[in-house]
C-alpha cells in the first residue's frame, strides 16, 4: 500500500509532518481532516508504490480470524484502551497483509470511526455476522462477552471445517485414481484395441462404438475438455460467491443424505 508524506497545520495553527498509508491521496486527506488537521502538501514517498498482486484481496484462514478474535477479546477484557488492542494485534499478526488490515482498522477507529465501520471496510476479512455481533457489542457495551462468544464459534467452525476436509481426502484419492486410470485405458489401451477390430471387420456392437468414439475424442480434444472442466469450475465458484448461489447450492447439498438414506415406510 502506498505511504503520503504530508505537511499541515492544526486549528491553532501549529505545524506538523508526517506519513500516512492507506490505498488512495484522498483517503489521506479525509483521514488527516477527521483529526482536524489543514493539510497544506502531500506527496508519495519514493518507493512506496508497488504493483498490486494478483488474485484479489488479503486472505485470512478461519484459524487466522480465530486466535485475533480470541487475543482481542483478552485484552478487551483486562480493561486495555481499544485502539491500543489493535496496535498490538496488528503489530502481533502472523500474516503481513493481516496485520495491514488491522493497522487500517485501528486508524479509522482513531479517527472517529466505530469499531463495526471500521471493519465493514474489510469485508472479504470480516464478514456480516463479525460485523453485526461487533456492532451490538457496542451499543449493549459489552463488547469483550462479544468478541468472546465469536471467538469460540470461530473456533468450532475451524475444527468442523477441518474434519470435513479430512474426511473429504478418501473420496478425493479414490475419484483421482479412477479418472487417471479411465483416461489411461482410453488414451493407450483402447485404441489398440480398436485397430484390431478395424481388422478384423464387421459391425462393432454400439457400446463399443461409444467406447472407440469417447477413446478418439479424448485423444483428439483433450485440451477442450481440460478447458471445458476450468471453465465449468470458474463458473460455479463465482455463482457459489453470490448470495442467492450459496442458498441454492447449500440448499442441495443438504437435500442429499435425505434423498440418499430415506426408506419406504410399510405398516406390516
């Protein structure tokens, strides 16, 4: 994120210096107003700009989200001023970009912010339900029971997303093996296969043609079907994204072991 080095006055009229980084020059400006300070010159530090990475914003695990709530809620909790919390947290943080976002979070808290604005401006970190429960912990005050409650629930949610991944590794092997050695045979051993019968004449039966057919195109078209599979993946990754894909595909998804375990019921 690029730093501004800028140079105002106070409402007294006293000079001051110094450097601020957020993303854009008027979110400088905005930033050094709320602290009732003229800004008279700002510039970019040399240096400061550097090419964006690809692939979107920060990335924060659940175990990552989970040990800062947990943190926060203890130093809340012992009575530590808030802006202080995050001045340590952000210092703390075990990812770089993580604790970017948390600098940014303590500036706007500074400047006047609350707590909930300041974090609904990181929404790919934190998502709706931190906010609001953020949210009501600060008008109820109590804050700290709050941060408390998330911090367990994020961490149940870590550990259930874990045993679902490890339970996931099986099947995944397993549809991994079977795809390599279907393509393999239909790649190498059928078309062996289908020069003998070639030879030898006559009509072939149809689920043989369709096996010689599915050997030629995945010969042939290979590179298609590898861009057809990324294109369908994309595509229903971004329709998982929105709010109305999740409901449905969620929706599915827990429809299935109804649809796969029910039994007829009979009255002997």
């Amino acid at each position: 994120m690029p730093v501004f080095v800028w140079k105002g006055r106070t409402l007294a009229g006293e000079a001051q210096s110094g450097e601020v980084e957020v993303a854009r020059q008027e979110e400088a400006v905005e930033l050094l107003r709320k602290k009732r300070i003229l800004v008279t010159s700002m510039r970019p530090k040399a240096g400061s700009f550097k090419l964006p990475k690809l692939g979107g914003g920060v990335k924060v695990t659940t175990k990552d989200l989970a040990i800062f709530t947990r943190q926060f809620a203890t130093m809340i909790s012992a009575g530590l001023p808030l802006v202080q919390c995050l001045d340590v947290l952000a210092k703390q943080a075990s990812k770089p970009a993580f604790g970017r976002v948390i600098g940014e979070v303590t500036r706007e808290v500074e400047a006047g912010s609350t707590l909930a604005d300041a974090l609904g401006k990181h929404k790919t970190v934190f998502d709706d339900l931190f906010r609001n429960m953020v949210a009501a912990g600060e008008v109820g005050g109590v804050l700290d029971e709050i941060l408390m409650r998330l911090a367990t629930y994020i961490e149940k949610n870590d550990a259930l997303q874990r045993k679902v991944k490890g339970a996931m590794v099986y099947p995944a092997v397993v549809l991994t093996v079977c795809v390599g050695a279907a393509a393999f045979m239909l790649i190498f051993i059928i078309p062996t296969f289908a020069k003998m019968f070639s030879d030898f004449g006559g009509e072939l039966p149809l689920p043989t043609k369709i096996v010689m057919m599915l050997s030629n195109g995945l010969q042939h078209f290979w590179w298609a079907i590898v861009l057809g599979i990324f294109g369908l993946a994309t595509a229903f990754k971004r329709y998982y994204a929105t709010e109305n894909g999740r409901r449905v595909v969620d929706a599915g998804m827990r429809s299935i072991p109804a649809s796969t375990t029910r039994r007829p019921f009979s009255v002997a």
